[in-house]
C-alpha cells in the first residue's frame, strides 16, 4: 500500500503516509466519544498543525479520517465515490 494510486483523476500517497505526517511525533492532547455514538475524536497537537483523528468503528463500514483544526477533511482511510452514495 506504499505506491501512489488514482483518485478521481489526480494521483495520491496512501492514506497512512499522510496521517502519519500530521500525528507522528504529535502529542495526543483529548480524546472524546459523544455520547452513544461509536465515534471517537482524538486530538493531536504536532508541530506542523493541530489535527483531530476522527475514527468510526461500525463493522465494515469503519473509517479513520484526518481532520486539520479549521475543520477541513484532509485524509481518510476509505473513500466513496459519489456513484456509491445513497440519498433517501
């Protein structure tokens, strides 16, 4: 999983490798669950930026997405592409 492969056109580093640039070497500063959700938030203060690990434990549709500290998504483990989205 070490190769780059295509998203959508453009080309990207696995997942992991970003993750571990934002978190590797950070500090672990919170870690929260809302309440009766299988969602945990862990925060983490790294001398690049302050990022948050959201990681989503629901069988196999479980995921951990990086999140920098204004809120925007910067990676995640499992992708869906809008043709797998589902709209009620």
């Amino acid at each position: 999983m070490g190769e780059a492969a295509a998203w959508g056109g453009e080309t990207y580093a696995a997942p992991t490798s970003l993750i571990r640039k934002y978190v590797r070497g950070g500090r672990i500063v919170a870690i929260e669950q809302p309440p009766f959700e299988r969602v945990l938030h862990i925060g983490t203060q790294h001398p690049e930026s302050n990022t948050t690990l959201i990681v989503e434990v629901m069988g196999r549709y479980s995921n951990i997405v990086l999140v920098a500290e204004e809120g925007l998504i910067l990676e995640c483990i499992k992708r869906v592409g809008p043709e797998k989205k589902s709209l009620p």
